[in-house]
C-alpha cells in the first residue's frame, strides 16, 4: 500500500507545486492523476520516487517512510517503482535490448553494468518483455530509428525488467496521437491486471481515465481537488477541476 501524507513540495523559487496532498492507494490498484499542466502531477509522481526531495509530509510504502530512507533503503525500494516518462527517456544511441536492459541496474554489480554486460538469465528476459510489448524484432535496433509509440513499449518493457510492484507513469501518451495512446494504455492495464502491479498514471484525457482506471485523483494548483470513481466527474466537478472554460472531451 502506498500512503502519501500531508505532501508539499515549494521550489527554489518559491512555486508551490503540492501543497498538503493526502491519499491512499491500495496494492494492484489503477490510478489515474488528472490536472492542468503545471498542477503538480508530474511533480507528485516524481516526489513518491524521490526523484524530487518533498518539503514537507511523508510517503509510505507498505508502512516504510521512504521520504527518511537511507540511500540503500531508497535502492531498494526504487528496484521495486518501474517509471515511465512522457518522452520516453531512452538512449538514442544505444540497442533497443541495451535499453531495456538498463531496467535490472538495481540488481547487477555496477561495474559489469558500466560495460553493458548482463547475465544471460538477464538477456533473456529482457527479451521476453520485447516479445510481450511486439517488439522483439527490434532487440538490435538503434532506439532511435523507432517510431515514438515504440519508443514507449521498450520503456514499458524496460521498467517491467524491474520487476516492479508500483509502475509510476507520467503523462505517457501525451505525445502520441489517439490510437497509439489506446494501445500503451492497454499494455499499462495488462500490466496491472494480469501481474497485479499498482499503477499510478497522470493524464490529460478523460475518456482514457475512464476506459482504463479504477479511481482518479486531481490536481489543481498543487492541491488535491477531487479523489473518487472517474465515473464521479460530472460536468460541474470537471469545470472544478478544468476551470470554467474547459470543453469536455470523452
């Protein structure tokens, strides 16, 4: 179970990109984060990995504070977090297979991981994760000749590598168009149901929080506004949620 208590995080700068967010998320849940850009989503996400360092409050998982881990107890429970990003963030250069390889660097020695070697019982299964998003075609592919909807099944597959318990996507089809979006929603929601991974999902479009997730959380201005079933957000919560001059789409 993951617990997120009383979350702010302020910048540098004096933004406020959380303030005081609160909630719980069941183990094997799907949960989508909607909000304008810039409502924190990204910055929530982001704060749960400690990839960001929280202001205030505390972020629990399965009853460990991850926000007072040590570095080794923060290693350890990031083997568990599988993140994919919005601009997929692969190495270009590099191997399709090389990338999704780099989803077991928690688990191998670094300096044989420095040289891109990985055991053979590693290889194969990053090659089972190509097969399971149809890619494995593509294993020694350079991960830039690949069209951005398969740039982002090799970071499913790469972030699976982990053999995660939480999956924490941030905005990942934001850059697609609509079918490429419906086919990566549908790998996250096989992911879920079929392993019984926790998923945490930002997105921007309401038909897709409604075909795919089981509960939704919004953001506006940092603030928690909404937490309920998506089927909950009638037209007065979501001109709450979007503001007055938002048109509805799905």
């Amino acid at each position: 179970m993951l617990q997120v208590e009383h979350l702010t995080k302020v910048y540098e700068n004096g933004t406020v990109a959380l303030e005081d967010v609160s909630f719980t998320v069941p183990d094997g849940q799907f949960l989508a984060i909607i909000g304008l850009s810039g409502s924190g989503k990204s910055t929530l996400l982001r704060c749960i990995n400690r990839l960001i360092e929280p202001t205030e409050g505390r972020i629990l998982w399965n009853g460990e504070d991850i926000t007072a881990a040590s570095q080794e107890d923060l290693r350890r429970f990031r083997r568990r977090v599988g993140m994919v990003f919005q601009h997929f963030n692969l190495v270009h250069r590099s191997k399709v297979l090389t990338n999704v390889l780099a989803g077991r660097l928690g688990y191998t020695n670094p300096a044989m991981a420095l040289f891109n070697r990985f055991s053979k019982e590693d290889v194969a299964g990053a090659l089972a994760q190509l097969e399971r998003v149809g890619l494995r075609e593509k294993a020694f592919a350079r991960a830039d000749e690949l069209s951005g909807g398969q740039q982002q099944r090799v970071g499913i597959a790469r972030a699976l590598m982990q053999d995660p318990e939480m999956i924490l996507a941030d905005e990942p089809v934001a850059s697609l168009d609509p079918v490429l979006a419906h086919s990566i929603m549908r790998y996250l929601e096989a992911i879920n149901e079929e392993d019984g991974v926790t998923v945490l999902c930002s997105l921007h479009f309401l038909d897709l929080v409604h075909r795919y997730s089981d509960r939704a959380i919004a953001l506006k201005e940092g603030k928690l506004v909404f937490d309920g079933l998506p089927s909950e957000i009638d037209d007065e919560k979501f001109k709450e949620i979007y503001g007055q001059e938002a048109e509805r789409v799905g």
